[in-house]
C-alpha cells in the first residue's frame, strides 16, 4: 500500500519551455503532498507544502511564479517549472501522506529535469 | 529550528559486516524520527519510524533503529551487510508541533558495501 506514482521520470526540453510534472496517490487519499528538489549528491529540500483545494505554501527563497503548484483533487498535485531554464535542472520528487494522525510521508520516484 | 545531523557522508563496510548510521538531532522536545533509502535515480523509500512508544524500532530488509532521548540520536543499524543494501540513506525529523508535519532531511550517508 501507500503507493505514489510520479511521472514523467525523465524530461529533456529547451530553454523557456514551461513543464508539468504529475504525482498521485495511487492507493490512498492525500490531504498533503510536497514537492522536493534534489541537487546532485545532496540531499532533499522542500519546495512547498499542497494541501488539495488549497494554495500551496512555499519555503522561502522558493519562486511561486516559477513553480506553479496544483493540488486539485485529494489523489494528484502537480508542479509547473515555468520557462524553464538551465538552472531549473535537477530531480525533482514528491511525496504525500495520509491525512489522519501523524502518518509518514511516501514519495514517487522522482523527475529527472533537464533543460538544455 | 530543527536541524539534523549525519556524520559521515560516505560508509563503507565489507559484505556480511555490521551497518552503523548515524543520525542526531537538535530539538529540546524529541521530534518523529525517519530513515529513508534511496537508490539511483529513484525516490525515497521508509525504512522505519520512531513516533512514540518501545525505542527500539525495526523496520524492512533487517534494518532496525533504538531512539535514545538523553543522546538525541536515531542511529540506523543492520547486523550483516549485503551488497543490494549499497544506497543513499537519509535520517530526517518531523517536528511534533508542526501540524504542516514538514520533514527535515539529513544530508544523507552513501553506504559502500564490498564484496
């Protein structure tokens, strides 16, 4: 159980082209879903927190107009890298959990981003 | 602000040896402690979770962690190494106060297991 699909898992594109990534739940309902960002042999920093059917809430220094985040329905967020650039490269992972009680987070396997 | 701790970036161990992982945190309330893997280009997977209750936990592929209070750590361990356990681990905390229930990751020990 606690299943979390990711897709796609690999995005090559142009400079300026907007991407949407996709996570769900596959098996279960989740009231939270975060979105990460993974620097090459370095660990996972939180982008933002999406609560479904709610505005995400975002770390600071994390750009809103640059990472559109969407959680429209209790079994799928998704993040858009807008005009990607170079710099916007990099694996990007979601995870969500269970809204009841304190319950662990399961992730997706990841979106490998590049921008060339 | 919570902040977690993993000493050793790299561990490398021989093949049948003893996994030791450590991970410490800073917090004066005890926070919910994890340990995740990851392998190559893929996402995090739970190994095990301290929330409340008997300190000593066990979790998946023989991996097992003790929460100690008075050390503020959640060391990962593993009697016998194999090479399918050669991975990224990461130890990370959820603040007990924090409904967002955000977690804070460690950054991460490269477990190298040798034949």
């Amino acid at each position: 159980g606690a299943v979390v699909s990711q897709h796609p898992s690999w995005v090559i594109c142009k400079s300026g082209t907007s991407v949407k990534i996709e996570c769900r739940s596959l098996d279960f309902q989740a009231t939270t879903m975060f979105w990460y960002r993974q620097f090459p042999k370095q660990s996972l920093m939180l982008m933002a927190t999406s609560n479904e059917g709610s505005k995400a809430t975002y770390e600071q220094g994390v750009e809103k107009d640059k990472f559109l985040i969407n959680h429209a329905s209790l079994t799928l967020s998704t993040l858009t890298v807008t005009s990607a650039h170079p710099e916007d490269s990099s694996f990007y992972i979601c995870s969500a959990r269970l809204g009841q009680g304190y319950q662990p987070q399961h992730f997706g396997d990841g979106t490998r981003l590049s921008i060339l | 602000a919570q902040s977690v701790t993993q000493l050793g970036s790299h561990v490398s161990v021989s093949e049948g040896a003893l996994v030791l992982l450590r991970c410490n945190y800073s917090s004066s309330v005890p926070p919910y402690l994890f340990w995740y893997v990851q392998y190559p280009n893929q996402g995090l997977q739970l190994l095990l979770k301290y929330t409340t209750g008997a300190t000593l936990v066990k979790g998946i592929n023989g991996f097992e962690a003790e929460f100690k209070k008075s050390e503020t750590s959640f060391h990962l361990t593993k009697p016998s190494a194999h090479m399918s356990d050669a991975a990224e681990y990461f130890c990370a905390v959820s603040d007990r106060r924090d409904s967002s229930y955000k977690l804070i990751f460690g950054s991460g020990t490269r477990l190298l297991v040798r034949p």
